[in-house]
C-alpha cells in the first residue's frame, strides 16, 4: 500500500484481494477505519486484513506501527494465558467463547476499534479468571492472570477506555492478593496501584461517585467497592507509617461496612415478593435499604433479562433463516 498526499488528503493505493485508490483525510482516518473500509471492499472480517504500509503519510504509517505493536503484544498475552490454562484445566481460565457485550455505566453499548475490543475482551477475561483463582485462594496464579489483565488493558486507547472502571477494580483485585500472599516487598507498589485506581474510579464516577449515581438513579452500588479500596488503601498507610491517614481510611471503610448491612425484616420481606436471598440483598444495599427501590430495582433488572432473551432468540432465529 503506498501513499501520494496533497494538504491533509492523501490517495492510497491499496494492492490485495481489492485493488484500487482510496483518497482519505491523512488526519482524521485512522488505521482501524482503513483496515474496515479495505476489508468491506474486500467481503472481508477485518481479522482477515493484514495492512504492510510504504509510502510518506507520517500520521497513518506511525499509527500502523503501534497498531501492529499492539497487536504483538496482544498475540504475546493471548499464548500466555494458553499456557497458563493448560495448568488449570478446571475451567479457571475460560479462554474460549468469552464475548460479552460492552456496555457503559448507564447500560448503553459502547463500540471500540477491533484491537481496542479485542485487548478489552482479553482483559475481562483475565480479570475474571483472577477473581476465580481468588475465590479458591489461589492468589499466586490470581496474581499472574491479573498482571497480564492489566497489561491487556493497557494496550488499549487511553481515551476509549477513560471511563471504564474495570481496569480500576482489577487494580484493587491485585492489591488484594499482594496482602494475602503477605509478601510486605509490594507495599510500595501497592500504594501505586490504590492510587491510580481511586484516580481512575473518580474519573469514571465523577467525584464522590456523583456521575456514578446519577446514571444509576441514585442507588450506590459502588459502595462495596469503595469499601474494599479503603480499607486496602488504609492498610498500606498503616505500613507505611502514615497512621493518622490509616485511622481515616478505616474509619471510612467502616461506615460502609454498617451501611452495606441488611436488616433481616427488609431481607425477608422482599424475598417474600419472589426474589432470591442474593438478588434482595444486593438490591436492598444499592438501594441503602429502602424496600420499594429496591423491589423497583429487581423488577426492572428482571424485565431487561427477559426482553434479553428474546432478542437473542430473535437473532438466533434470523441467523437460521438466512443460513
């Protein structure tokens, strides 16, 4: 593929499977809007398009080298988490048919570039494999799972995934297993960790959680969040000799804790309604255990699975048809 420019229009001459000139804004296209447009011309997925650059267009050919650096990195993460899954063969590491849809905080669906989808897809699956290890005290391997979630996240636009909190919250994951593994050589890197991750919370949350709530009608599902990045952050104050900044973590995370407590009459009387023990729960303290909001809450959660699984149904019957 090479490249003649005039001003900010440049005319790429594409050879492959389509050949042809493609005139574009050297500025404002990027390498994942070439690679779609070749690959629609093509009757291609772009997984199948693989651009080799030669030419002048500086702004294009620089942002194809780190697309390729990326996607080198991701390959290196991706052979990683194989071998790493060859040593768990319970399921820990579900490395195949791991695909959700991505979703911001108000439920809306977010589109990425492929390598951005792809790195954040790995990610979510590191992150939840990490998580599984946790819960089977597995901390080391939870740890390793983690570190190359965090890498995967990394290789992703800073600004497609600025208001994305997961990264935050697999921060908090890896501090926890820091503790558990007691190895007091990462306090110092902890500490790195908490900080970035309250940042990258405040940044996603708004402030004190204000942009949090507000898409969530009010209701603080983030509560048990803050809970567990206080307490963390009030334990690596304490070793590191800040102890009035340690007393004022945990008093902090103590207050959630008593406000994340449910009351058994509000429990049992909206797991009379139909809903089981966990949901009520959950709902009762994003709802800071106000019953009607929190059988709202069910309610509404209820009739979006539902409507869910009809539009899945719906396409699998589509797919069908037209196949």
């Amino acid at each position: 593929m090479a490249s003649s420019s005039h001003a900010s229009i440049a005319k790429l001459k594409v050879a492959g499977t389509w050949a042809g000139l493609l005139e574009v804004e050297t500025e404002n296209w990027t390498v994942p809007m070439l690679r779609e447009e070749i690959a629609k011309r093509s009757n291609m997925g772009t997984e199948s398009i693989n651009l080799i650059f030669a030419g002048k267009g500086k702004t294009l050919k620089n942002e194809l080298l780190a697309d390729d650096e990326r996607n080198r990195r991701l390959a290196r993460i991706k052979a990683a988490v194989t071998a790493l899954s060859k040593r768990h063969a319970d399921g820990a590491l579900p490395i195949e048919d791991f695909d959700i849809q991505l979703e911001d905080q108000s439920g809306n669906k977010v589109h990425f570039s492929e390598t951005d989808r792809l790195a954040i897809m790995t990610g979510l699956m590191l992150h939840t494999s990490g998580k599984r290890f946790s819960r089977k005290q597995m901390f080391t391997e939870a740890l390793e799972a983690l570190t190359m979630g965090e890498e995967a996240f990394s290789l992703c636009n800073p600004k497609s995934i600025e208001l994305v909190d997961n990264i935050r919250i697999l921060q908090i994951d890896m501090v926890w297993c820091y503790f558990m593994l007691r190895d007091i050589a990462w306090i110092a890197v902890a500490g790195l960790r908490l900080k970035n991750a309250r940042e990258g919370l405040e940044r996603a949350h708004g402030k004190d959680s204000s942009r949090f709530r507000l898409l969530q009608a009010g209701r603080t599902s983030e509560l048990a969040l803050y809970l567990r990045l206080e307490l963390l952050e009030g334990v690596v104050a304490y070793h590191s000799g800040q102890f009035d900044k340690s007393r004022k973590f945990l008093a902090s995370a103590q207050e959630k804790f008593f406000q994340l407590q449910v009351p058994d009459e509000a429990l049992s009387l909206v797991m009379s309604m139909g809903f089981g023990e966990g949901d009520a729960k959950r709902a009762l303290r994003m709802s800071n255990q106000d019953i009607q909001s929190a059988v709202n809450f069910l309610v509404v959660e209820r009739e979006k699975r539902e409507q869910k699984r009809e539009d899945d149904i719906r396409r699998r019957n589509e797919i069908m048809q037209v196949s």
